[in-house]
C-alpha cells in the first residue's frame, strides 16, 4: 500500500494483515524464549491455528524476539492465537504435580450454550427411523434446534433414508448423537445454535487445549538421553511421553484424518505447559475426553498399586556400573557408601561397582558417578535380570 490515509470498509481492513506481539517467555520454561523453544510454539500455532493460512511461503510467518513472537496475520486469526496463548497461560498457572485436573479441556470458542446442551441427559424409547427423523427426534426431546446436511451428505453418497435405531437411556445428548452418526462415517457438529449432522469436510473445526500434566513425565530440559535411562531398562517413563499419548490417541481415534497421514485434523503436544492441541470436530472431542479420562483411571489404580511395598522390593534392581580407566573401584565404592547409606548393597568387582538397589537410587548413584567423569559409559550394560549374571560368591 502506498503511503497516505485510506478510506475502506470493515470487510476488507479484515483481509490485510495486522502485527500482532504476543509475550510468551513465561510459557518457554521459564527461561526466556530460545530459538527452539519458539519453534515448538510456532509449530503448534500453526498447525492448529487456520493451517491453511500458512501453507504458502509467501504468507507472513513468526519471528521470535525479546521474548515474544511477532506475528503478522488476519485479524481473526490473529485474535484466535491470542486465545490460545492466553488458554495455555491459564493452564500453566494451575499446574502442579500434585494438583488434580479441574477441567478436562479449554475451547477457544464460545461454547457455554453448547456444552449444556451436549452434557444433558435424555431418555427416548427405541424406535427406528430415517436419519433426519432420528436427529429431529433427538432435538425434540432435547428441546434445541437439530437438523442433517443434506446436500454434503449427498455428495458423500450416503443414503439418508436408510432405516436406524434411537435409543437412549438417560444419557447424554453427545454419546447418543455419536452412536446414531459413527456407523454412517458422518459426524457432528455445533454452530449457529444448531446442532449439525455433516461430514468431515463441512464441519467445523474446534480447537481444544487438554492439560496432561497428570498423564505425562515432565519432559528434562537438555538431559542426556544415557542419563535418563543409563541401563537401558524398558522404563515406565518412556511409556509416559507426551509422543506416546498423541499416538495412542490418533492411532485409536478417527485415524485417517490426521494431518500426519493427509487428514484434515492435528494433535500436538507441548512441553510447557504439558498439554495436547487438538484442532478436531466436537464428536472426536468427545472421544479424546472419553479415552482421556479411562486413562485417568488406569493410571490411579496403577499409582494405589505402586504403593504396596511388595512392589518396591520388586522394583529393586542389580547393576554392574563400569568405571573409567585408572579409576580406583574401592575408593569408589566406599565414596559411595558414604554418600548413599541407605543403599542396599554397592561392592567393588574389578574396574566396577555392583549395585542393587531401587530404580530411584540406582538413577542416582549413576548420575553422580556420571557428573564427575568416573563411568565408562559404552560398556554400560543391561539389568541382571536382562542377561548380565553374576557369580554367587560376587554377591557375599
């Protein structure tokens, strides 16, 4: 645009570009923005955040600076980041180890209305009818304005006169609209007030944040990979990533529709604060919070179980520790009594230390080993009970 004052309407002020600055240091593990940790954060706005606005190379881009990104985008676009920012700033405040998940997600949008709609519970008595009748049928009983896409649902080939059955038995409205639309590979949707029955292609994306702070390790700031798992044990934490929980979900739900496989949808994961992006429609957020909280109780059953102190002398572990050339095994091992008296058993074999103790303590005594350049660490090896045996008189 040439310089000077220009006179246009709303409409097309909204197609140019605004500068927006969002802070974002205090996201960035508390420790300033650095060129990867903006990364991840530009990376996760946009692959959720109108990704087809940034699909061509010439569109404006992100620049980290100052602790903040500079954003030049549309300015609904532009509003929805800060949205988001603004999401994960609230759900890093209240995270904590120890602190339960007060809610399950954060929507972007305005949806007070829709959720008390989806989460009422209604009865109807099974009868079978069309499609359309089904879903006029559930909005009757639910007293809100339903209705199907006719015309994309057309285009998909699906005949909409075929016969289904509606049940539902005191639940609510979401679980049976997704019952009645699964089966048919349609799905649903809210907006306008109305609920919507279309396909993936009509629907409209929400964008949900779902803190997993309680589901996940806390990812290790620049650790060494050897450190967290020296003894190559096939460790909890490994199963507990964020990486494996967006695998689980996109593996298990509507899995051809993922942008990882050509889909229309993305799942990312943050580091901090430790939660899940999801850009989906409502029906497969419904899953995604389903399965979510199933993981929550197999994880509480699995955490009142690990306390029983039968599982803690299960847990303890025999590991030969090989120490640097020139290094004195005895004086090492003495050291190491005194450091960690609690330690079950540590005993010089050669140019090693023999040490059985629990997972915990046996990280440790590695660690401390492992700072002041005492280890060997290529001729690490696997756990006892992996193929390393060791003569009984060792053990005396």
């Amino acid at each position: 645009m040439d310089s000077g004052l220009e006179i246009t309407t709303w409409a097309a002020a909204a197609d140019q570009p605004t500068v927006f600055v969002f802070p974002v240091s205090d996201l960035i593990n508390g420790k300033g923005v650095g060129a990867g940790d903006s990364d991840s954060l530009h990376e996760l706005i946009i692959s959720t955040v109108s990704p087809d606005s940034w699909s061509d190379g010439n569109n404006p881009d992100a620049f980290p600076f100052a602790g903040s990104l500079v954003i030049p985008q549309l300015h609904d676009i532009g509003e929805t980041i800060g949205n988001l920012i603004t999401t994960l700033r609230q759900v890093k405040e209240s995270e904590t180890e120890t602190a339960h998940i007060k809610q399950i997600s954060y929507c972007l949008d305005r949806e007070g209305r829709a959720r008390s709609i989806l989460k009422q519970r209604i009865s109807i008595a099974k009868q079978t009818l069309t499609l359309g009748a089904a879903i006029a049928e559930l909005g009757r009983v639910g007293e809100f304005n339903a209705r199907i896409d006719a015309l994309a649902i057309e285009d998909q080939l699906i005949d909409d006169n075929q016969l289904i059955e509606l049940e539902a038995r005191s639940e609510p409205v979401s679980r049976v609209v997704t019952r009645l639309t699964s089966s048919l590979r349609l799905t649903w949707t809210y907006q306008d007030d109305v609920l919507l029955v279309t396909t993936d292609e009509q629907a409209l994306p929400v964008i949900r944040v779902y803190p997993v702070h309680d589901l996940v390790a806390r990812p290790s700031a620049g650790s060494d990979r050897m450190l967290d798992n020296p003894f190559n044990w096939s460790v909890r934490a490994a199963d507990d990533s964020a990486d494996s929980l967006v695998t689980a979900i996109s593996g298990t739900i509507d899995v051809d529709d993922w942008d990882s496989v050509g889909g229309l949808f993305s799942i990312e994961a943050l580091d901090v604060p430790r939660v899940l992006v999801v850009r989906q429609t409502r029906q497969v957020h419904e899953e995604i919070a389903d399965l979510l909280t199933r993981f929550r109780q197999s994880k509480r059953k699995e955490d009142k179980a690990s306390k029983d102190p039968v599982d803690d002398k299960l847990a303890v572990r025999l590991e030969r520790i090989y120490l640097a050339a020139d290094v004195p095994a005895p004086r090492v091992a003495k050291l190491m009594r005194e450091l960690f008296p609690d330690c079950r058993f540590i005993k010089p074999i050669g140019q090693s230390l023999l040490v059985r103790d629990v997972e915990s303590n046996l990280l440790e005594i590695f660690s401390t080993l492992h700072r002041v350049g005492l280890v060997d660490s290529r001729r690490m090896e696997n756990p006892i009970g992996g193929g390393d045996f060791f003569d009984q008189d060792e053990m005396q």
